[in-house]
C-alpha cells in the first residue's frame, strides 16, 4: 500500500478483503472454486487420494486441480495457490514452507538383489543413477554428511529426465539409482518394493511451499486447503 494511503482508506481495503472473504464463506462455510497448482508426480501420490477428505469437509468449494511440471504464473493464470517442492529461486514470492522430506538414496529392492548396497557415498560410483535435469541445470551433485564427516559426490548417469515422474518410471524399471526426496515413492516406501541405502548418511531435506499470488491477501479457501495439506504431510 502506498505510504500516502489515509487510515481511512486503508480501513476501506480491508474491510473490503473481510466482506469478500465472508461472502467466500456462505452460511454453510467456505465456497466456490479454488484453482491450485501442483506438479504431476506430487499430485497422483499427495494430492489426489487426499482430495475426497477435504472435499466431503467443504461440500461448497469446487477444487481445479492444474497439473504440470511447470512454474506457473499465478496472477497471470488466475491461480489461487501452488504446491512447490525444492529450492525456490524467486524469494520474493509470497510464500510458506508448510513441509520437509529426507532425500535418500533410492532403488528397487529387485535392483538391490542384483547390487549390492553402498556402504558410503563414494560406492555410488559403481551403480548407474537416474538424474533430474530441469530448465538446463543437472541435478547430480550432492553433499553427504555423516557426523563430521562430508562428502560431495558427482553422480554419474546415462539417463536424464525432466520430472519426479520419469525419475520414478525409471527407478521402478530397474534402470538405476536415483536421490529423491522420500515423497516421490511413498507408497513403494511402505510397501517394501523400493528401498533406500546409505540411510546413517544425511543430505539436504527437499522443502514443500505453498505459494500464493503476489499483491495481495491469501484468500481463505487457500489458507484451508493449505492447512489441510500441511496436516496431511505431517501424519505417518
């Protein structure tokens, strides 16, 4: 808001932002449509199985669910709220870091049958890893901590995809290794079809966002679907 702005119209805005969130509300609670964005991989595994839960909690809001592995521009495309996962290069986007998953080093425990298991990062160097390559940038370096002890290692790999989903295509066909946050194979997770290795070494935790236009107010049904969302990744 502009630094002339009177207390009087600043008053007006919000009671504006109050009027409209009210009417968003209805007597029977939150209503209409709200438009979210999230990627494809992160959607059929997080999003999807989630969504009858908060649509039987909301019967008055209809959800347009965007699937893409592209940043979206959420003004532009009148996108009410994003799930992002990873770093975000844009800090001045409006933002909330409503989760964090562990990266591990993943395989199918038919490929572990065949491979033997590292027992430190520089073992990596002999197994074929799955690399993500987004918008020109590799993602095949990565920093290993054990205690005090570091190690960088710069994964070598003849195939390279562009999002979550090839990487898990791939793994879940045998073609290698791949170091992925724990979300991309929940459900293989717990079912023991795929395994992670080099568990008692660390490495850096993959952030979920929930993002918001820039220029004004997240509206409430986002802040609901948010929360929602945010308790959802933090259950078992």
């Amino acid at each position: 808001m502009p630094a002339g702005a009177s207390t009087s119209t600043r008053r007006r805005r919000f009671d504006g932002v109050n009027h409209a969130e009210g009417v968003a509300r209805g007597a029977g609670g939150l209503s209409g449509t709200l438009r979210v964005s999230a990627s494809v991989c992160f959607s059929r595994i997080h999003v999807m199985p989630r969504l009858p839960e908060f649509l039987a909690q909301h019967p008055s809001i209809d959800v347009n669910l965007i699937v893409n592995d592209r940043f979206v521009n959420l003004a532009d495309e009148g996108v009410d709220l994003a799930l992002r996962t990873g770093s975000l290069a844009d800090t001045s986007l409006n933002i909330r870091r409503i989760g964090q998953s562990h990266r591990r080093v993943m395989a199918t425990s038919a490929y572990w049958k065949t491979n033997e298991k590292p027992k430190t990062p520089d073992d990596l160097l002999a197994h074929e890893c799955v690399i993500l390559e987004r918008e020109g940038k590799l993602f095949d370096e990565w920093l290993f901590r054990k205690g005090a002890l570091e190690s960088t290692m710069k994964m070598r790999g003849r195939l390279k995809v562009s999002a979550g989903e090839g990487l898990r295509e791939a793994v879940l066909s045998g073609l290698g290794i791949a170091i992925v946050s724990e979300w991309l194979f929940s459900p293989e997770l717990a079912s023991g079809a795929v395994e992670s290795a080099l568990d008692d070494w660390s490495l850096p935790m993959q952030d979920l966002w929930a993002v918001f236009p820039l220029g004004g107010l997240d509206g409430a049904k986002a802040r609901e679907f948010v929360a929602f969302v945010e308790r959802c990744m933090a259950a078992p």
